[in-house]
DNA sequence: CACTTGACCTGTCCGC
DNA sequence: TGCGGACAGGTCAAGT
C-alpha cells in the first residue's frame, strides 16, 4: 500500500493544496492517531513546506514544530475543497464523503477547505513535535538511504551485506538498509532483477545486489509518474487512484504469464509476507548445497 | 547479535 | 444467509 511512490505521490499533492495554509482547527477524531492528544498545538499555524523521508511525512509549521505522518497500510490524506466536503464529492475520488467512519482527524484549512485524516486501521499516526526532535527519532536516524538519491549504492551495499545470512526479500523491506520499499516494489524490483527472493545475501554478488537496487529505483520512478500503486485502499491528496498496478509484472498476479518466458507466476510466501515471482526466471540458487525448484 | 515471528487493527473474502 | 477464519501489509516488540 503506502510505499515510497505513494507516499511521494501524496507529498506533491500536499505541496500543492496544503503548502501556504493556515491551520485554523484541528479535530483529533480517534486519541491514538494523534499525538499530542490535542490538536490545538497546530492550530494558527501556517504549513511552509512538505518533505519525505522514506514512507515518513513531515509538514514544516511556522511555529517551530513538525507534524510527521505515517500512513502505514491504510492511512489516507485527502484534501477537499469547501465545496467538495459533504455530499458534493468529486466523482474522479476513490473517496465518499468526508468524513466517514475512518477518518482519524480533521483540519480546517483557511480558504475553506479541509485536510482530513483516514485510517481504517489505525495502524498510521501524526506526530507533532519541535522540528529539532524529528531528526532525532530512533526510526529515522536508523532509516538506510533513498533509493532515488544521487548514489545510494555504497551505504546500501556496506548495509545489505550486514544481514549475509537473511533472505534477501527480508533485507531490502528492512528500512534501516534502504529506505521506502515494500512489499509491491520488492516483488517488482527481485523480479526485474531476476533474483529469487528466498535468496540469501550471502549467495548474492554485488552486481545481483546492485541490479536489485537499480531495478527498485526504476519502479519506484515509473509508479511515481503512474500516481504510485492502488490496490484497495490508496489515494492521493485528491482522493484519486494511482494506475501502477494496471503495469505491474507479478505483484497480484498469480496465474498469469511471467511477462518475460512465460511462465506461470507464482505467490507463495517468504519472509512472512505474500509473495509474487516467477519460478522459472527467477530461481533460486544456493553456493552451497544441491539446487532446488 | 542475527534473524524470524507475532502483535497492532479493521474490513473483506472464502469455504462451510 | 450467516459465521469463523485466513489474509492484507509497515513497523516495532518479543521470541528463537
């Protein structure tokens, strides 16, 4: 759901709609989507920028302080116009209207339109708290480089080779090793690269590892330009769909024709998580041991 | 320490 | 039709 393309997605459409505004309310709907319980630490506030560090949202207030976001699997930020909240909703949106029974909290923005906060799950948060201390949290000093960076190859690769004996599937959704792939991309980018992704690390050359690597940045840069990927709950900053999906090679796929031989993709399961590829280009060689199918 | 599994939640889909 | 259970996936906590 929310990777790094949609997360980026949703930073452009905040950019654009959010960027500028002041907060003049904010309605904490659902306690623990929120912290502090209180809203009123942003209001009056304007928004001066929207920046994006892995699948992590920061909007820059101009009172010192620094709303971070998580969407995690079913998170949703939607802006609305003063004519669109209620009924009137755009018919392009994925979305009903706002709010509904999943949204978390509430902004009133002071052109009239509204910032809402969905999240069926509850899984995602917002976070306020002095810009100082943001780059300070554990989970984002931890987090390995942007894949879309200038070169994120040497720290990836130093990273990556700190887990020789893991699955290499398991490495690259690690976060602390390269920032902003999940589960959709890391199907795509092991496919692209050939790579089964029950392989493990150890068994990988460095030129496997950086076709892993280029494979997920080229993904990730064509989903990007696609509006990221839909597959139930993802919207943009407008409430509409991204068309990734519609031009990926195996994720949900299972069944059809590996794009390139043919095959029969598969989805099995690795690392705990579901699992797309296609076993006859992508197979899965040990430097020790027998080979197995 | 490296690595894997379970928990957090809610809605949907599948089989009986 | 109703109901139990598996499943979805990002990240952290707890387990091996």
């Amino acid at each position: 759901m929310p990777e790094l393309p949609e997360v980026e997605t949703v930073r452009r459409g905040l950019e654009r709609l959010v960027v500028g505004r002041r907060i003049e309310r904010c309605r904490v709907l659902t306690a623990k989507s929120f912290s502090p319980g209180d809203g009123a630490v942003v209001e009056g506030a304007v928004v001066t920028g929207a920046r994006r560090r892995a699948k992590l949202l920061a909007l820059d207030l101009d009172n010192g302080l620094v709303l971070l976001v998580h969407l995690k699997m079913t998170g949703q930020l939607v802006v609305r116009g003063r004519e669109s909240w209620g009924a009137g909703h755009p018919s392009d949106s994925l979305v009903d209207a706002l709010p509904d029974r999943s949204t978390r909290v509430i902004f009133d923005l002071d052109d009239g339109s509204r910032l809402f906060f969905n999240d069926q799950r509850k899984f995602g948060w917002m976070r306020c708290l002095p810009a100082a201390d943001a780059a300070e949290l554990e989970f984002v000093k931890r987090l390995g480089p942007e894949p879309l960076d200038a070169n994120p190859w040497p720290e990836f690769r130093r990273r990556a080779r700190r887990h020789e004996r893991a699955v290499v599937k398991a490495v690259i959704l690690d976060q602390s090793v390269v920032a902003g792939i999940g589960n959709i991309y890391a199907d795509e980018a092991l496919w692209a690269a050939r790579v089964h992704p029950s392989s493990r690390v150890a068994d990988l050359s460095d030129r496997k590892l950086r076709a892993i690597l280029d494979a997920a940045r080229a993904v990730m840069e064509e989903s990007i330009e696609l509006g990221g990927s839909t597959d139930r709950n993802y919207v943009d900053a407008e409430g509409k769909r991204g068309a990734y999906l519609d031009f990926a090679k195996v994720f949900r796929r299972e069944g059809q024709a590996c794009p390139r031989c043919g095959g029969a993709i598969v989805k099995t399961r690795v690392a705990g998580r579901g699992t797309h590829l296609c076993p006859r280009c992508q197979r899965l060689r040990r430097a020790s041991g027998p080979g197995s199918a």
